[in-house]
C-alpha cells in the first residue's frame, strides 16, 4: 500500500449521438484531455475521510446526492478486502457538473484508478468500466456506458451499446468551441422526455433514426476530413435534437450566434434542456472569435479544444 497515490481522468464530450444511443444507434465521443480530474488518496490514521467541491467529513456521512461516489467507494473496497484502511480522498475537477461533459463519469473513473493505485493493485480497462458502472448506475438510472468509456479514453471513440470500442481516425485537423451555457443540463428529465415521444410519436422515431444516420456520416466525414459536410451534420443534428424537445433557447441562441461568426456548425451536447454548445471551425482564430461572441452574450466560459488532438493515441 502506499502513503500517497493520485488517479486522473478527463471531460468528454458527445460529438454526435445524443439520445439516439440509448436506442442501439452509433455515437462518436471525444475525450477532452485539457480539462481534468484529480483524485488524491492519502494515508492517515484517522477515518475515513473525504474532500470535494460537494462536501467534505467522514465517507460514513456523505449526503444522499453523493452516495453514488459513496457506493463505489465501498464496493472496491469490499472487493479489494479492505474495508477497514484509513485514508483521506481529495476530488479535484475542472469540469462543470450537470454539463453534459460526463463530470460523475470523470470522477469515478479517476477515483477508481487513485484507489487501486494506493492498494497498488493491477486495472484492466474492462474492470475500470465495470466499477464506473456501479456509481453511473445509481446516478443516472441506466446508463449507455458512453460517458465512462470516454472520459477513460486517449482517442476519439466510436460507440454502439453493447459492442466493443472502436476508434475513429481523424486525418485533418479542425476546432471545436465547447462553450458552457451556464444553465444546468437535466439529463435524467431529457431522456424520459425523449421516451415518452417515442411511445406516441413515429416522428421521434424518425428522428432518433436519422440522428444515428448523421453519426455514420459523421464518421466518414472525420475519415475524409469534409468538415463542410460535418458543420451541415451538426446543424441538422441540432434541428433534430430541437424537434425532440431537448434544447433549450439559449442553445438554439448560441448556435445561431456561432454559425453566424464563422463556425460550420454547432449543435448541443449531451443530454440537453441546457448545459453545453459545440461550434465547429475551420481556423483557430475563427474558433477565438466564436468563443468571444459567446461569452458577450453570456456564456460563462468556452474551451477550444483541436479536434484532431496530440493526444489521442489509442482507445485505452
């Protein structure tokens, strides 16, 4: 066991696939390496402890909003048979909660990795997600796995429920403007609101089958670097997004303010009803100029972020 030991993850974002992937449809996921999450696990002869931007005492006292993390916590302990070690846990992250940018995935999965680390036990990727599922399972009810798998990712993914990960090779480079609305996401409320259209509208169904249709082409269009075609995917993914009732008037606001500045495109990502935009560009000085627009009328901060990243070098 050791004194100290840290466990990182990242942001992720949802380039296309929103809703449509809880229905079997392909989506394409990037990992946002530049926005992080840190977990610390410390040493001490005191309880059980942990600190973050939510609370901060004893792991027994954790509020109920927190005992998803709480119930991971638990679990690996019980399997690592060591229940009874005591530690501080420090959670530091970047990223803005209820965004869509997978911020309880980031934690859990850099929780996860922070504690077999200190236990100085080995991780497969496959166990990493596994135990991402325990907290994302309380959390968010059923979850696709998209957002652990991302958020635990190198490259940008490729996703279907139930298949195996595959990545997605971009061969040009162009910018994305992750721009936060400053409005809390409700994911949870936007996935039962696409349900319910499901059960009485064919036009939802429509619209889930041509959300997955612009993933596919997507795709290609990263292949091939067509980033034209790729700003029109996201504008129709975005019209299509509306139709189903999950954005929001700021979105639909801020992507017309974006396509109007010079991006290709811009859609929301995510669950919706709120939380973040993406604008694509073609330049980074475009990518400036539609992030200062932006924050003149009223985003509270922006990211821009290469969307072909040195980072990504492979799925694990």
């Amino acid at each position: 066991m050791l004194k100290t030991a840290i466990g990182k993850s990242h942001a992720k974002i949802i380039f296309f696939g929103e809703h449509s992937v809880v229905y079997g449809q392909p989506a394409i996921c990037l990992p946002i390496s530049k926005i992080q999450t840190k977990v610390t696990i410390t040493k001490t002869n005191a309880p059980q402890t942990i600190q973050s931007r939510y609370f901060d005492g004893k792991l027994i006292d954790m509020p109920n909003n927190e005992t998803g993390i709480q119930l991971l916590i638990k679990t690996i302990l019980t399997e690592l048979h060591q229940e009874d070690i005591s530690f501080n846990i420090k959670i530091q992250s970047e990223i803005p909660s209820e965004r869509g940018m997978g911020s309880s995935a980031a934690t859990a999965v850099a929780l996860i990795r922070a504690l077999f680390h200190f236990f100085e036990q080995p991780l497969s990727h496959s166990e990493l997600l596994r135990l991402a599922d325990v907290s994302e399972q309380y959390i968010h009810g059923n979850p696709s796995g998209l957002d652990a798998a991302t958020v635990s990712a190198k490259a940008p993914i490729w996703f279907i429920r139930g298949r195996r990960l595959r990545t997605v090779p971009i061969t040009k480079n162009a910018f994305l403007v992750i721009t936060d609305t400053g409005i809390l996401g409700q994911t949870g409320l936007a996935v039962q609101h696409v349900k319910a259209q499901l059960a009485s509208s064919t036009s939802a169904e429509t619209a889930i089958e041509r959300l997955g249709e612009n993933a596919k082409s997507a795709r290609e269009c990263l292949t091939t670097g067509n980033f034209k075609k790729l700003g029109t995917l996201m504008n129709n993914s975005q019209n299509l997004l509306a139709k189903l009732g999950v954005s929001h008037p700021t979105l639909d606001l801020f992507a017309q303010l974006a396509i109007t500045n010079g991006a290709l495109g811009a859609k929301l990502t995510g669950g919706g009803m709120g939380g973040c935009l993406i604008a694509l560009t073609q330049d980074k000085k475009t990518a400036q100029q539609v992030a200062d627009i932006l924050v003149k009328n009223g985003a509270v901060n922006t990211w821009i972020e290469p969307l072909k990243s040195p980072d990504h070098k492979g799925a694990q």
